[in-house]
C-alpha cells in the first residue's frame, strides 16, 4: 500500500488524533487503575494486532519475524515500557503533564543517537535541547513548590516513554547500520504481549467494570494497533522533520480533549513550560528543514 504526500499527511493527522484519545477514555473508567489499565490496553492491542498483521501482511508474517534477533527483542521491550509507562503515568498525574513530557521525544532520540552511535548534532538542536529542559524542569520544579508529590511522580514516570522510544530508535538505527532490519510493527505486538504479561501480576485483583474493559478494548484497538500501522505507512512517505512536527498535534488533540471531555484544564505552568518544549522542537525541525531544502 502507498499513500501519496498529501494522503500520508492526513492520515498523520488522523494518526494523532487517535493516539490523543488516551488520557480522555482513561478519565471515564469507573474502576480500573494504575497497571490494571496497562493490562487491558496492552492486552488488546496484542489481539488486534494478532489479527490487523497477518491480514496486512499475510500469514507468512509471524515466520518472517526476527525470532532470533537481539536488537528485535530490544526493541520490543521498549515498546513494552513506553506502553506500561504512558498508561501508569496518566493514572498519577494529568493528561498535559504527560504529553507536554513526551515531547521532547525527538531531541531526546538526538540526544541519545549522538552519545551512542556518534551522530553530530548541529548548535541549533543543543539549543533546542537546552530550551526544552528549562521548560520541563519548570514544570517539575512547580510541582515540587505546590507539594504536589504525585503530579511530579507521574511526569517522572512519563519521562520514560521518551527516554525508551529514543533508545529503540537508536537500537534500529544502529542495527540497519550493520545490515539488519527491523519490522517495527511486530516488535509493536512482541511490546505489548510483555507489557500484559509483566503487568497482569500486578494488576490484581482485577476491578475494571464491563464498561471499563470495553473502554481499554477501544483504546487498543483505536489508540495503538491501528495508528501504529497508519504511522508506519505514512513514515514510508514523510521525511522525519514532517512526522515530528504532525506528531506535536497530539499533545494539542490530547489537551484539548481532556479539557473538554473529562473538565482537566491544563495549569499556567504546564502551559508555559510546555510552550518552551513544543517550541523548540517546532524550531529546531524547521530550522533543519530549512537548511536541507537551500
């Protein structure tokens, strides 16, 4: 399947908007916390996707997985922490904290790519480095003034989302270096079976309502198996400095969503510091673009 320009951007933004719906669907559960919640969403993005691959695919899919690939089964386990991470964390504390924390994702991935594998970073991604780090510890800081213990553990928790979506970045990277590929939509499914089974344990007693399981089901479905597929579709087409930018629409979709639907108004803090964040991640991709299209 090959999207044109146009169609991939659109189902980038589509992308986005289902992966928003995370922090709104979670604040209508009736019961379900915590690493229940991780469970089940985790549980349901492993069944769609045991059906979703083989269809898009074929069956030959599940042969063709890098079953003895180290690099593979690292890049599932951080997709098994970037899951468990993300639902636990908007458990603890708001739906902004968090997103406004997994922005800085990309100069995180630069960050990490430059320590670990040697990429050169230009002067502007340090300074957009540095300009994000003043805005999330303007966040943490203001937090820790408020005495609001909780809302700090839960940003340092959704700090590690980024931190593992970089490293699997770099994990992939280094390996095509070397001459293997990885199939990131599997290793999506291989994340999501260790998330449940690492989680279920801790899950217990199991107290999510009907409601609330139906709830997770639509969130893995919808929130991971099939904007996962859609973004790697659209990454085939969009260079990297689109899919980071289209990507910063989440954060807003996500905002705005639980302000109108679950009445969480984001605080002057998180919307100050989250500024500094968005902005320079918005400059340093367009200050790169730039300079690859002169």
């Amino acid at each position: 399947m090959k999207l044109s320009h146009g169609q991939a951007v659109w189902s980038m933004v589509a992308v986005t908007a289902m992966w928003s719906i995370a922090g709104v669907v979670t604040r209508q559960l009736e019961h379900a916390r915590s690493f229940e919640v991780t469970f089940w969403r985790s549980f349901f993005t492993a069944v769609s996707l045991l059906v979703i691959l083989p269809v898009w695919q074929g069956r030959k899919v599940f042969r063709q997985m890098h079953w003895r690939s180290l690099p593979f089964w690292f890049s599932g386990l951080c997709w098994s922490v970037m899951f468990t991470a993300f639902m636990v964390a908007l458990t603890l504390t708001s739906v902004a904290n968090v997103l406004v924390t997994m922005a800085i994702g990309p100069l995180l991935t630069a960050l990490i790519a430059r320590i670990f594998i040697g990429h050169r970073l230009p002067a502007r991604t340090w300074m957009a480095i540095a300009v994000a780090g003043v805005g999330i510890a303007w966040m943490y800081g203001a937090q820790i003034e408020l005495g609001q213990g909780s809302h700090q553990l839960g940003a340092l928790v959704a700090l590690c989302v980024p931190i593992a979506g970089a490293t699997q970045w770099t994990i992939v990277q280094r390996s095509q270096a070397q001459g293997e590929q990885i199939d990131l939509v599997p290793s999506v499914l291989v994340g999501a079976v260790i998330s449940a089974l690492a989680t279920l344990p801790l899950a217990f007693p199991l107290v999510a309502t009907r409601t609330d399981v139906a709830w997770l089901a639509l969130l893995g479905l919808f929130q991971l198996a099939i904007p996962c597929v859609l973004s790697v579709l659209c990454a085939r087409v969009l260079k990297a400095p689109e899919v980071s930018l289209l990507a910063l629409l989440e954060v807003i979709f996500g905002i705005a969503l639980a302000w109108l639907g679950a009445n969480e108004a984001p605080g002057s803090t998180v919307l100050a510091g989250g500024a500094l964040v968005i902005g320079a991640l918005v400059v340093n991709e367009l200050l790169g673009w730039r300079q690859r299209n002169v």
